[in-house]
C-alpha cells in the first residue's frame, strides 16, 4: 500500500518539477489569472493536464503504438512550430499595435479555456521525449513496476503535479504582476518571446533530433 502511495507521489513530483521551468503552458495559465480569473485558469490547467496524462499513458503502453503512428507525430511536430511561431509574431505584432489594456492576444476570443488548455496541451509534443526519458529512468531504477496498477497511478499523479505546477503560476504569477503592475502589452511582448523560443526549439528537435 505504501509503494503504490509513493508511485502517485513520484508521478506528481516528476511532472510538477517538469512544470517549473518558464513555458508556454505556464505564462499562458498566469495570463488567465491575471487578465480573466482564477476559474478560468483551472479550467486551462485541468485541460492541459488531461492531455498530458493521455500522452503519458501512451508512452506507458509502450514504444511500439507510438512508433506504429510516427507520421501523425511529425505532422504535429511541425504543426507546433508552425503554431509558436506565428503566435509569437502574432504577440509581437499586438503589442507595437496595442493602444488600450485589451486582453492579450491568445486569450483575446471565446474558446471555452478547458479547451484552449487541450490545444495548446496537445500541440506540445514535447511531453512524449520528456516522458519516455523519465518513466524509464524510474522503472531502471524499480521505483515503478511494469504493471497497470502502477501505471495508472503514476499517471493520476502525474496529472496532479501538472496541476499543482501550473497553480503556482496561476497564484505566483499573478501575485508578481499585480507588484509589479504589468501591462497586458508588456504580457504580449513576453509571451511573443516565449513563444519564439518555443517555436525554434521544436524546430531544432524536428530538424535535428529523434522526435518519437
């Protein structure tokens, strides 16, 4: 009973520490926060999760499903370069334009922000590698067993530690801006930079390394 509590427990502590890093994911859920409200922003977080965790799964299930859909992998790949790179010309774009505090360009429509965390969850590829490395290394070091029990766990605690991670964004982040008195123009230039450096990065992985 212990061991499977502790598999939830390295579930959420692998995937809230893989959150901390300043991300698109992140500055998008204090973007929420700040600009709309603290449910909306739950709703976001919740939706990135639940792709998360279906990514997740499918990494546990085993290399050869991925393998058997690697087209369908790159098209995304390339689709998220695509998709950053035109955002952060986008922001950019928006905030040498923006003339009054209107709502930063992402969250600037109605898309339902459960499912605005869906999308931008699952044009992130990213989390497969990010994934692969680390249920491996765990199950190296038989901190997780082979077993669906125990994936299924690992999983529910990975989708906590999303969450939790994304919560410190929402609460931190806001608490930071609200000090700091940031405009939603300057939001707009931080986010066109992030989404910049997202968008080269997964080129450099499309062009240069293994994706799946």
């Amino acid at each position: 009973m212990l061991h499977l509590i502790f598999v939830v427990f390295l579930g959420w502590v692998v995937s809230f520490l893989g959150q901390l890093p300043l991300g698109t994911m992140s500055i998008t859920s204090t973007q929420i926060a700040v600009s709309e409200s603290f449910k909306n922003a739950w709703k976001y977080s919740i939706g990135v999760a639940l792709v998360e965790i279906i990514y997740l799964r499918l990494v546990l299930k085993g290399v050869d499903w991925i393998l058997q859909h690697r087209l369908f992998f790159m098209v995304l790949g390339w689709l998220t370069v695509v998709f950053f790179l035109g955002l952060g010309i986008a922001s950019f774009i928006s905030a040498a334009k923006q003339k009054e505090d209107k709502k930063a360009l992402l969250l600037n429509n109605k898309l339902n922000r459960f499912f605005l965390g869906i999308t931008m969850s699952a044009l992130n590829p990213a989390q497969i590698p990010f994934w692969f490395i680390w249920s491996s290394y765990v199950m190296d070091l038989n901190l997780l067993n082979s077993s669906t029990t125990e994936f299924n766990l690992f999983t529910l605690g990975s989708g906590i530690g999303t969450i939790s991670g994304l919560a410190l964004y929402m609460y931190g982040g806001n608490y930071l801006i609200t000090k700091m008195n940031a405009s939603t123009k300057t939001m707009n230039k931080i986010m066109g930079i992030i989404f910049f450096i997202a968008g080269l990065a997964q080129l450099w992985r499309m062009l240069f390394e293994k994706v799946v």
